[in-house]
C-alpha cells in the first residue's frame, strides 16, 4: 500500500493531481482544499494517500495532511458515502469544520457539500458524532485545536519552540505539521528544525 508521496507537483486537474516521484507520475484524485494546499506546478510536495482497489478500478486519493485522510476513512466507512462523495465533503468543509459539525450534530452544514442531500447528512452526523472528537483537525486549521501524538520528541519540540519566541498555537501548529510531514518516528532535532521552517511570529 501507497501511504505517502513526495515529488514534484507535475500537473493538476479540478479533482486530480499528478505528483513525479524519481521519473514516475502518480495520478492521485484529491479534494479542493488538497489542490490549493499542495501549490503550484513545480513545487515540491508531499501528499498522504489512501489506495482504493476494486474489481474495476485501482484509485489512488490524496490528502494534505494525516487528518484530512483520517476524516476521509472515517466518511467512507458511512453507508451510502463513497470516495468521490467523501472527496466532495473535504472540498467543502475543512477538517475542523466537519468537526464541529459532527460533534454538535449540524446536518445543515454538512448538506453544503455538492452532491449530499439533508438525509445523507443527517446520516454522517449521526454516524460520526461519537468519533469525531477522537480525529485531529489538519494544522492550521482556523480556529481548530491541533492534537499532537503523546510523545517526549512532540513535547520537547513545542517547549523549543516557545523558549525561542513562538506563541504556544503557533509552536503547536508548526510542531504538528513537522510531524506530518517526518512521522511520529522523527528525532527531537529533525522535529526543531522542520517546525522552525512552518513556524510564523
């Protein structure tokens, strides 16, 4: 299984990008909200992947970030939502958003993404109200909490950070996107300085 890609962004499309890694070009259908993250043609990009196999079609989807792929297993895995339907949700509605919007049971919200109807809606808050204070928000999220995996190398970095002038949102949110991007694995030094790279005073 494909879990990660890290290339150069070769091409994009409404609901597609192709990412070159070494030569190769991996077609990976993607949300609204990835496509905007991911940049420009020719950037250097890394996207987190879920592969989808069937009897007729091998897909490969893409996320900025672990959280949107999270959300995306978590609304797959409801009756009726498949991945393009997931897809159009995480187009609509940040990470935060959905939420929110699952945690205090906002169908309405949830209906704006094209393609789901009040009932479907209704049937993804019901389903995932009780799960959705357990996914973390994708870092940078407005107004969202980051959640950082429990872990001395996490903590250490965030203290670093702080000790250096950062406020404490922006410690964690730099801390949380190094750690996307390097795994819970990542050493204490890796983690510094790939946060110092996303940290903004």
């Amino acid at each position: 299984m494909i879990a990660k890609l890290t290339g150069t962004l070769d091409d994009t499309g409404p609901d597609w990008a192709v990412i070159d890694v070494s030569g190769v070009g991996y077609f990976v259908h993607c949300s609204a909200k990835t496509l905007t993250a991911l940049g420009i043609t020719g950037d250097l990009v890394t996207v987190h992947t879920e592969m989808q196999v069937s009897e007729n079609d091998v897909r490969l989807i893409g996320f900025a970030s672990g959280a949107e792929r999270a959300w995306f297993r978590l609304l797959t895995a409801v009756q009726g939502v498949g991945s393009k339907m997931a897809l159009a949700v995480l187009s609509a509605l940040s990470t935060e958003e959905l939420q929110r919007a699952c945690a205090g049971g906002d169908a309405a919200t949830v209906a704006r993404a094209q393609g789901v109807g009040p009932k479907l809606a209704s049937r993804i808050v019901n389903e995932l109200k009780d799960k959705a204070g357990g996914l973390p928000t994708a870092p940078g999220a407005v107004g969202g909490a980051v959640a950082l995996p429990a872990g001395l190398a996490s903590a250490d970095a965030v203290s670093a950070l702080q000790n250096l002038g950062f406020k404490p949102p922006v410690a964690t949110q730099a801390v949380a996107q190094a750690l996307d991007e390097l795994g819970e694995d990542a050493s204490l030094d890796a983690l510094i300085r790939a946060a110092l790279k996303r940290a903004t005073r």
